[in-house]
C-alpha cells in the first residue's frame, strides 16, 4: 500500500453537507500534515478557493474521503475509474449499502487507515456500450446496475438477450435490470433478484414484471459478454446507469455490458462484515443467544 500523503474529498451535493462537518474533517488531517484535495463543488462548501478538476484528484491521492450516501459514492466510483485509489466511504445518509462507515466513527477508523491498519476490497465494475448499427453511441462505467425499461402508460418493452453471442432468451417486461454483485441489494432486490456476496465473480440479470413468469433473475459468470438489442418499435425506451445517468435506445440498438477492465477499491470499516450489514439494512433477525436474553432465556 502506498504510503499516504495527499488525500482528497468529494462531498454529497443536493442537498448539501453541514460545513462544519467538512470543516473539522479539513482541519484535522492538515493538523497532521496530510494534503487535501478537494474539486470546487466539494471546496465551496467551506469557502475555500484552492481546487482541483475532479478527474485529477484519484491520480494525485493516495486516498479518497467520500462523505455522502451511496449516490454519492457512486458518482466518485465513475470519476475514480480506473485508477487503484482506496475509497473510505462515511455515511452521512440513512441506508447506506456501500457506505459503511458512520460519521461517529470516522475519526477513529482514519487513525487506523492513516496508519496502514486497514483492508480493501474490490467492487467490480461494469462497461456498458450503446451500440447504433456498427457505431458506438455512449459508453459508462456502473458500479450498481443498468436498467432498461420504458415509461408511459404502456410500458411492456421486447427485448432479446445474447450471452457471449449465444442467444439467451428475448424479454417482454417493463424492463430488465443488469447488476454486479454490489447492485444486487439495489433495484435487482426489489424486481426479485437474489442477493449476491460481492466477492462472488458474477452478473446479475433482472427482469422487471415480465409477461411470461417462468423468466426469473439468472446469474451468469463475470466474465460474460451480454447483448440487449431492443425489438420493441416506436416508443422510447431509457437506459439509466447507476440511478445517475440516462440516455434513450432505439429500435435496433444493442447495449453491449461486461466486466470493466478495473474494479473500484473500498476501505472496509474495522469490526463490520456485509453480513452485519445486510442484517442492520434489512432488518434481519438477530442471532438466537439475543433473542434467547431477551426472553430471560
């Protein structure tokens, strides 16, 4: 790990984080010597006049600060990609999948981190490419997932789907969601995807309401080409990445999705697992010995 000298932060936006959140957060890691980058959305917080293009902060950090939500998260992941800076993540909003650190524990895991005591996982990523004819129109880079559906009031969109050219099956839903690991606690989850351990090497496949109930949620290898070509005529129909940003298909195109060629890294929180987190997120139940002290057992 490379020894940590200059250190950047991207805050939350709409609405905006307390100054004085940012403002203690500044003062202390310059207390202790560490250079901090911030681009002028994250600066203007505090006032602060000295930034830097947001694109250029991974390439000059050793670590990245992100305080925020999930949303949050997700829009640094993009502007990070691909370089290997770690990401600690606090969260300042109220789910929080990715985001795992609280702000009452920030500073006691940042005297861990900045003294090497730490571990960092790999988030895959996804490429996705809309293809018009022979030609590229769009490409992104999604942590989460992208979801193809249509709206108005008749949202039935056709959609036929190739696996590493190989034909799959074709879709008539109101959409299909294209997760990783991440994602599968987000839209996939609710549509009635499975949850995934994100260090399993896979992709997620959701069909939104599909017409035909025998198309369920398929989970394929991560290292699969998938094809989406849009066969339904006439209607708009979007592609929303990471719940961020959007653009239209149209009759003929293809979304080309596979693995990005770099994985984001997070900083894991000290003492949390993603199985506690699953069980505070989703309100799962709690082990028997609680249960059993509960009842005077």
């Amino acid at each position: 790990m490379k020894p940590i000298k200059n250190i950047g932060i991207f805050c939350k936006q709409k609405p905006a984080i307390s100054k004085e959140v940012l403002s203690e957060l500044t003062r202390w890691l310059r207390a202790k010597n560490y250079a901090v980058l911030m681009d002028a959305n994250t600066a203007a917080i505090v006032g602060e006049t000295s930034t830097c293009d947001k694109e250029d902060i991974p390439q000059r950090c050793q670590l990245i600060i992100v305080l925020g939500g999930d949303g949050t998260l997700l829009s640094v992941a993009r502007v990070t990609y691909p370089s290997d800076v770690p990401i600690l993540p606090v969260n300042l909003g109220s789910l929080g999948f990715l985001t795992e650190v609280s702000l009452s524990a920030l500073y006691g895991t940042l005297e861990k981190v900045l003294q090497g005591d730490y571990a960092v996982e790999s988030r895959m990523l996804l490429q996705a490419t809309l293809m018009r004819g022979p030609e590229p129109v769009s490409a992104y880079h999604v942590l989460n997932d992208i979801v193809i559906n249509k709206g108005g009031p008749a949202r039935i969109v056709n959609l036929e789907v190739l696996v590493d050219d190989q034909y799959m099956t074709s879709y008539r839903a109101d959409g299909l969601i294209i997760s990783t690991p991440t994602g599968s606690t987000a839209y996939s989850l609710s549509a009635g995807g499975p949850i995934i351990h994100p260090s399993i090497s896979s992709l997620l496949l959701s069909p939104i309401c599909p017409f035909t109930l025998t198309n369920r949620p398929i989970v394929i290898p991560d290292q699969s080409r998938i094809k989406v070509k849009l066969l339904t005529q006439g209607e708009a129909v979007h592609i929303t990445l990471d719940g961020q940003q959007g653009c239209e298909m149209l009759a003929g195109d293809v979304l080309e999705v596979r693995k990005a060629d770099a994985p984001v890294k997070l900083v894991q929180a000290p003492g949390k697992n993603y199985y506690q987190t699953l069980r505070q997120k989703l309100n799962w139940g709690r082990p028997a010995d609680d249960q059993k002290s509960d009842q005077g057992g």
